[in-house]
C-alpha cells in the first residue's frame, strides 16, 4: 500500500487452508466478484508449488481474458497493453478490461516508497473477508477438501553428477 495500491483486501479462513491452485483459485475468483475492478494482476507463480497455475484459472473461473508471463503492462482507455516474454523474445498483446494479467519479475526495481507514504499505508484498513463474506461460495470445492491434488510425499532429489554426454547429431535408437 506504501508504494500506491489503493486499497487491501485478505482472503482468510481456516476452511480455505490447505488448498491446491484449483481450491486456490476458486476462493480467489468468488472473493473478486463481489468488487469492482478493471484488471486483476497476480505474480506468475508462488515460490511454494511453482505451477504458474492461479492466475490462468482464476481468469478461467470468471469467464476473463488473460495473459500470462507479462514483463510490462500498460491501460489505453478499454485496451490493456501487454508487453509479453515468449521463446522468441516479446510479444504484444492488448485485450479489453476486463482481464488478468500475470506478470514476471522483471529486470528494474519497483519505485521505493517514501517515509510519507509508509505513514499513510499505516493508517489504511486492509479489509479481511472469509467465506462467510463471500456468497454462493461452494465450500467442498475450497481449502483441502475441495482440492482435487494431494501430496502424499515431498522431496528433495538426490544429486548424482555421474552423467553420459552425447554430442552426435543423429542418435540411433534399437527397436527391443
């Protein structure tokens, strides 16, 4: 908020706890049809699951346009202008609000805020909503009951450096 969000909002419940991108992004979409918005951006992915997932269901749950791996966003009356990563460099996009935006990190840092502004972003209200505050919410398709995934285990691989390099240009395979 010190850098220049208007306005806060925390979607938190017990209930909601626990969930996969699918449960995420359901309670996520209820929550926002009930506020008024032009464009809805979220980061590309979350350090957790890193699925990059969130985003495009969210805009999937609401019937809106997206686009993903957005480096710079710019609005032009109705048209949101994306400049967007792909494998070949950058692609521009425009869709009309309104949309989802995912964006990546990019490679300048956001503008600092100021003493003044982290004094006012102390002063403002951040608004808590839980399912209660969200209508017609489905709550067995939220938090872990509503999660289609489930993790039985997690690990981290064990390295083996003990690896075979093939520099030919045509690899012959043996039909066994």
């Amino acid at each position: 908020m010190a850098m220049g969000a208007d306005k806060g909002i925390l979607v938190t419940d017990r209930v909601l706890g626990g969930a996969d991108t699918w449960a995420t992004s359901t309670t996520i979409a209820g929550a926002l049809r009930n506020i008024d918005y032009d464009l809805i951006i979220t980061g590309r992915q979350a350090i957790d699951g890193d699925t990059g997932q969130v985003g495009p269901e969210i805009a999937a749950h609401m019937g809106l346009a997206q686009v993903t791996y957005a480096a710079e966003v710019s609005v032009e009356g109705d048209d949101i202008i994306v400049k967007r990563e792909s494998d070949k460099g950058y692609d521009m996009i425009s869709v009309q609000k309104p949309a989802i935006v995912t964006v990546v990190k990019t490679e300048f840092d956001p503008r600092y805020p100021s003493i003044k502004s982290k004094m006012a972003a102390m002063r403002k209200e951040i608004t808590v909503i839980t399912s209660e505050d969200i209508p017609d919410i489905d709550l067995t398709r939220c938090g872990l009951k509503g999660s289609p995934t489930k993790v039985r285990k997690t690990f981290t691989p064990v390295k083996n450096k003990n690896c075979v390099m093939v520099n030919e240009a045509k690899v012959e395979v043996s039909a066994s």
